[in-house]
C-alpha cells in the first residue's frame, strides 16, 4: 500500500520534532508499506532543518526507508504572520506535485491541509484520515484568548468542520475528545483513538561532555536529583517547579533540560530569586535525553490548569520517562493522568508549588526498593500500551474497518 502523510512540522530521530511521523512511516515501512512524508523545510521544532538547494522548491530523500519530501518554506520566529505565510507556502507548494496513494493522512496541527488532503485523495480514488494532535481553533480561543469571530478563527473553524465531515476516518491523539468532534460534524464511528507512542529499542548516546560533568558533579554534592527534558514553554508550567525548588532542601538539584520561549525568563528567577538549586542544560537529542533520563532520581512533567486539558492530552516526553524506568511526579489536572493510570509516581494538583515540593519530599523518604516498583510500572506501562509496532498496526487495522 501507498501511505502520503502530510506533517508541516514532521521530523526524525536525526532533524528533532516532531517523531510521530517518522515512527510510524518506520513501522509501515518494515510491514511492506511504501510510505511518503510531505513536509516543511523550516520548523520552529526541530533542531536540524532543512537545506533546500538553490533554484529548487522541494528536496526528495530516503531516510530509514521512508521517502520524504521537504518543501521549500520561509523562516520565522514567533506566532506572527510569517508562521502564517510559512504555513501557506508549505500548502501551496504540495500541490505542486502529483501523488500515487491508497492512504491520505492530514496531520498537522492546523486544519487547513485536509483540504488540499481531500483533493489528492480524490484524484488517487483513495482513503482519507484526519490526524489530531490539538484541537485547533478551540486551543487558540481557550488558550490564546482570540475571539470566536476573529477572520483566522472562523477560517480554522471551517477547515476542522470540513475535516470531521469528510475524512473517512478522525485519529485523535486526545482520548476524551470524540464528543467534540461529533458536535463539529464527525460521524461518531469514525474516531479512533491512536496515542503517542515509544520506541522501545531505542539506540542510546552518551551525553555532551559539558552536560555529564554538571550531571557528576551535582551527584556528589546532592542526595537527590529531579529532571525534566522537554520544552520550555508557558504549557510546560515549569514556573511552579522553580517555586518548588525554592521551598525545598538544599540536598534535592532540579536539572532542566531543553529549549524553549521562556527559557530566558526563568533564567531571570533563578538570579533575581538567588534560586541555587536548579540548572538549566542545553537540548540534546532524543538518543542522549535517554542517557539524561536515566541518571536522574525522580522526573517531573506539568501543565497548566486550562479547560482546554478537559479532552485529555498525549505527550511524547511522559514515555520517554516511562522508558527510562524512574518515578515521576506529575502536576496536572488533565482528564487522563497517565501517571496515575500506571501506578509509577505521584499525581498532584496543577499549579500547585507546595504539592509539588510534598510530592518531591515524599518520593526523597521512599526506600530506593519503592522507587524502583514505581519505575518497573512505568516501563511496564509504555510497554503495553505505547510501543509503536503496536500503534502503527493498531492505525492501519482501525483505518480499513
């Protein structure tokens, strides 16, 4: 079978984020499926883009099997409307090319692909998906703040609308977002809930010499090491881990590993604050978070009180962390507590700082045979239920039902 998936920001195990595409496309590949990946040259997520060479909009490359196509798109910084020309670019240029598949899957994060995914599906006589990672427009709105009547609302609005009614099949990566979909227009047998998954042999690296010494040094002089890798955005509410920190003992270091918008602001607390017991390190890549993860004590993942987090939520880190077999202190109030779910850490209420560092304490005073059980239940966990050979089968035996 031919498999098309449409990604604007897809990305591997060798350009960064996003890794979905890229692992699923593998497992497709390895079950004799050829399958083909159109995205952008430029994203905000990755941490290797795309050269596209002079003269040429678009650049064909096998990697791993799976054949990808970047397309030529403009730079950006921000929210502004140079994502948005990049966005439009990037549907304007697929278009250029002609495309031989049974499959179409629509997979960005905004909705405006599906349409031109429709139009290829119907010049190939073949199936359509609609993949979800987010609820777009409805995050902007909830999250955002724009208005329901805002011009690129009402155009977003329409695109979904247009998506629910005319895929064949709906994938969300939200498990509670199927009632949703249906008052938008979907046909409520066509939901399928596919999450995000794990690969569970990944290759493992040793980290940047820099980062290991930091890591050996903070071992010697702490009891208790608390990681988070991942990004450093507003969502990630890692202002209340900062609070955490401060109302903790000195003998527990916080290492924060990534990149991110607020980066710099937190870095700001840290001075104005005289926070001494958290770091910041650089991002790695994927093979060396798992090397990170690893000599950690406990980890931490958290988000923000929003409605928005009604629908549930699927992130990629939570299985890096699973994988690695540590415990985890999850701070959330989201509709599907993965961490409670598999019995491998502490669940507390979002935003709150005292939970937090309570939660952090208690796992301190936990026997390390305890700690140990909580991380054998994580890794038990992600096994069962997040390994990606299972998920891409799961994806195409539910698509053809």
């Amino acid at each position: 079978m031919n498999i098309l998936y449409i990604n604007h920001y897809a990305g591997s195990i060798y350009h960064g984020m996003e890794y979905r595409p890229y692992f699923l496309a593998r497992e497709w590949v390895k079950l004799g499926h050829n399958v083909t990946i159109l995205a952008s040259s430029y994203s905000h997520i990755r941490q290797k883009n795309i050269v596209i060479p002079e003269g040429k909009n678009y650049l064909k490359e096998n990697i791993d099997g799976i054949n990808y196509i970047w397309f030529k798109t403009p730079k950006y910084k921000g929210n502004g409307i140079k994502r948005l020309i990049n966005i439009f670019v990037f549907l304007w240029q697929i278009k250029s090319l002609r495309y031989d598949a049974d499959l179409i899957i629509a997979s960005s994060t905004y909705p405006f692909d599906v349409k031109v995914a429709y139009k290829i599906a119907k010049q190939n006589n073949a199936k359509l998906v609609y993949e979800v990672h987010d609820l777009w427009p409805l995050t902007l709105i909830e999250i955002n703040g724009m208005p329901k009547w805002h011009p690129f609302i009402l155009l977003m609005q329409k695109a979904e609308d247009f998506a629910y009614k005319h895929a064949d099949k709906v994938v969300s990566l939200l498990p509670k977002a199927k009632e949703y979909m249906v008052h938008h227009g979907m046909m409520p047998n066509k939901f399928i809930y596919i999450p995000n998954g794990i690969d569970i042999k990944q290759i493992k690296e040793p980290l940047p010499n820099e980062h290991q010494k930091i890591i050996n040094k903070l071992r010697e002089a702490k009891d208790f090491l608390i990681g988070y890798a991942g990004g450093i955005g507003e969502a990630n509410a890692l202002d209340y881990l900062l609070t955490a920190a401060k109302i903790l003992d000195k003998n527990v270091a916080f290492i924060l590993m990534g990149e991110g918008i607020n980066k710099e602001k937190l870095l700001k607390r840290l001075n104005d604050e005289k926070i001494n017991n958290v770091i910041f390190l650089s991002a790695v890549s994927k093979q060396q978070v798992a090397t990170f993860l690893e000599q950690m004590d406990a980890l931490y993942i958290g988000w923000k009180n929003l409605p928005i987090y009604r629908f549930g939520i699927c992130p990629n880190k939570i299985f890096d962390y699973m994988l690695s077999k540590k415990p985890i202190i999850h701070s959330n109030s989201l509709a599907n507590d993965l961490v409670k779910e598999a019995n491998c850490g502490i669940s507390v209420l979002a935003e709150d700082s005292n939970a937090i560092a309570n939660a952090i304490k208690e796992m301190m005073f936990m026997q390390k045979d305890e700690l140990a059980e909580l991380g054998k239940n994580a890794y038990n966990y992600v096994i069962k239920y997040h390994d990606y050979s299972i998920l891409a089968n799961n994806f195409l035996e539910e698509c053809f039902l």
